[in-house]
C-alpha cells in the first residue's frame, strides 16, 4: 500500500511518526506537533503520533526507544509532503526494486 492509492490518501493525507509515551515526555513532543526526523541519508518532517503501543526496549541496560513511520512513497504526487523513504538506504530488492530495508536508525 503506498500514498499513491487515492483512498489511503484520503484516509491519511500526511506524513506520521509514531513514537512512544516515554519518547514525548523526554523530548517535550506532544500528539499533533510537528517534528524533524533525520539520519544521514535525509531529514523528513511529520506529525507526531504519540502511542502506547509502541515501548522502548532494555538493550544492555540501556533503554533504547523505537519510532513507527509509514514506509511509503507518493511517485504520482497523491500525497503531499515527506516521505519515510527519504532514510532508507539504496539497496532494491532485484525483483520488485523496492527498497529492501525497511528498518534503520534517525535522531
């Protein structure tokens, strides 16, 4: 599914972030701000969507917090705004030449 289906358009007209209760209190983000999302390969804004469900993970006694985005791009110009793909790496599957990786690290 990607921003260029007119009814996922529709339904989710910008760009989210899904981050974390524990994220948002020590970040001063609150649901509906806007926020820079960046990594080496780009930066992309969104709006906040702060959630229970996503929690951060204990990685050798180190809390390390986790950030949801849809990974989806708006090549017929549907959606306007950013898109999550801006932060992946090049790397395409050779069958589908979607980007495959869907995972990677942003501040």
């Amino acid at each position: 599914m990607t921003r260029s289906l007119p009814w996922l358009v529709e339904l989710v007209p910008d760009m989210f972030v899904e981050i974390s209760e524990s994220l948002a209190a020590a970040t001063g983000i609150t649901n509906g701000d806007r926020v820079r999302v960046f990594n080496q390969r780009g930066s992309i804004e969104a709006y906040a969507l702060v959630t229970a469900r996503l929690k951060p993970f204990l990685v050798d006694g180190k809390s390390i917090e986790q950030v949801g985005m849809p990974c989806t791009s708006a090549m017929r110009a549907m959606a306007k705004g950013d898109t999550a793909n801006v932060l992946t790496s090049e790397a395409q599957s050779p069958v589908s030449n979607i980007p495959s990786t869907r995972h990677f690290s942003v501040i």
